[in-house]
C-alpha cells in the first residue's frame, strides 16, 4: 500500500524536555493509525507537525508525496485542504448555526453556489446520521455532546478530503455515543477511502478501529503493530498501560 503520510526520524524539544525522539512511522492510503500514550508524550504534538502548526527540530514529514519540511506556504495551503480535523473539544463556532459551521470551508475556500454548498453540508450530516432538516438552523448550544462530535465530523468530511486526523474524538463521551463515533471512523474507512490518524486514551476504542496501533512513551514509539498484537503483547509497559 502506498503511504501518504511519513515521519522520518522526527525530533522535537522545549528546552530539555525531549517530546518526540526521533519517530519514523507512515500511514497507508485507506489504513486507520490509532496513537497511543499517556499525558504530554506527544501524541498531539505529531498532528501538529502533520497540520505544519508545529515545527520540528529535524527529520522530515511528508504527506500525500509532499515534504512539508521544504514546502512554501501555498503548497501546505493546498495539502491541507486535502485534509480534514477532527479537535478534541470539537471546536466548533458557537455563535454560527450548524449549517454555517458545517459549510464554513466550503464559503471560505471554494466558489461553490449556494445551492451546491446545501447540498454537500446535507450530505455529510446525513453521513453522520443527522438530518439537515432538524438540526440545520440550530446552535452548537443546543447539541447533546455527541451530536457536537458528529457535526465536526460532518465538517471534516464536507470538502472530501484524503486524509482525517482526530485528537481524542471519544473524550468525554458516554460508553454508547463512543460506540457510535467509532462505528462512524470504520465507516469513513470503508466507504469513503480516507486514511485516518486518532489519537486517543481509549483502548478499547483503538482495538475497535485501528488496522495498526502506535504506542508512545518517553517520546519514542515502542509499539507498532494491530491492536491483537498489542494485547499479545509481553512488554512490561504495554501490560501496565493495557491494565
């Protein structure tokens, strides 16, 4: 499978506190890379990098054949547009209606009609099983927390993007609504074709979605491989985090 994103011996450091020491991994097109890790070892921070919202202090970083670490500004304006991002928070604008926060790419960077804008926004609710007719005209405010998660999702999608990266997408969510969001990562994979890195706490939902798991500690991967080889496992560190 080709790879359409790489990190190559990445090192990244504030001061003495060493982040990332040297990561190389890649993911492949149409594969779901979940990362794993406790508090501050980095696991955000390599989204960042993917993102260029973070610089790093060598290595390099490609993505869908481009080298971010050379790129001018127009071409990392045109990679990321072949991405979508799925924050933590959800992040979406509290003060604009749903349909607004949905299409809010598709006005800002595309001459779309109107007409085609409502219908794409449809669509991807629709993909996330929210009915556009219901839930179009209200507010952040007015959503239950997953139904925010499932909006950003529909967000992430609307341009059709090649690659989607998630920063804890089930992070305070109930064990159902989990279970629906993970249901709607694998269906992003099977049906659209989109190659995914979610980074997470949760491993039960890792095991769920996964094709191949990464786990961090002390800024290094010390565990590739499918979520069975990871609860297989015999490294001390990977039972004690397991458990």
């Amino acid at each position: 499978m080709k790879a359409v994103i790489e990190l190559r011996d990445v090192r990244l450091a504030y001061g003495a506190h060493v982040v990332l020491n040297g990561i190389t991994f890649s993911v492949h097109r149409g594969e779901t890379l979940c990362v794993l890790g406790g508090s501050g070892v980095g696991k955000s921070t390599i989204l960042k990098l993917i993102l260029c919202l973070e610089s790093m202090d060598s290595g390099s970083v490609t993505v869908l054949g481009h080298d971010l670490c050379s790129a001018g500004r127009s071409e990392i304006f045109k990679v990321r547009q072949r991405m979508g991002m799925v924050f933590q928070g959800s992040a979406l604008f509290d003060s604009l209606p749903i349909f607004d926060n949905v299409a809010f790419a598709l006005f800002e960077h595309t001459d779309l009609p109107l007409e085609t804008i409502r219908e794409r926004v449809r669509e991807a609710l629709a993909f996330v099983d929210l009915d556009f007719e219901r839930v179009g005209e209200m507010l952040p405010s007015e959503l239950s927390g997953g139904m925010k998660k499932r909006v950003a999702i529909a967000r992430a999608i609307v341009h059709q993007p090649e690659i989607l990266l998630f920063d804890e997408p089930t992070s305070g969510l109930d064990p159902i609504t989990t279970r629906k969001i993970d249901t709607l990562i694998v269906k992003l994979r099977q049906e659209l074709g989109v190659s995914s890195i979610v980074v997470t706490h949760d491993t039960q939902s890792a095991c769920r979605i996964a094709n191949r798991v990464a786990l961090l500690q002390a800024g290094d991967i010390i565990f590739m491989g499918t979520p069975q080889q990871m609860l297989a496992a015999e490294n001390p560190y990977i039972r004690e985090y397991l458990e």
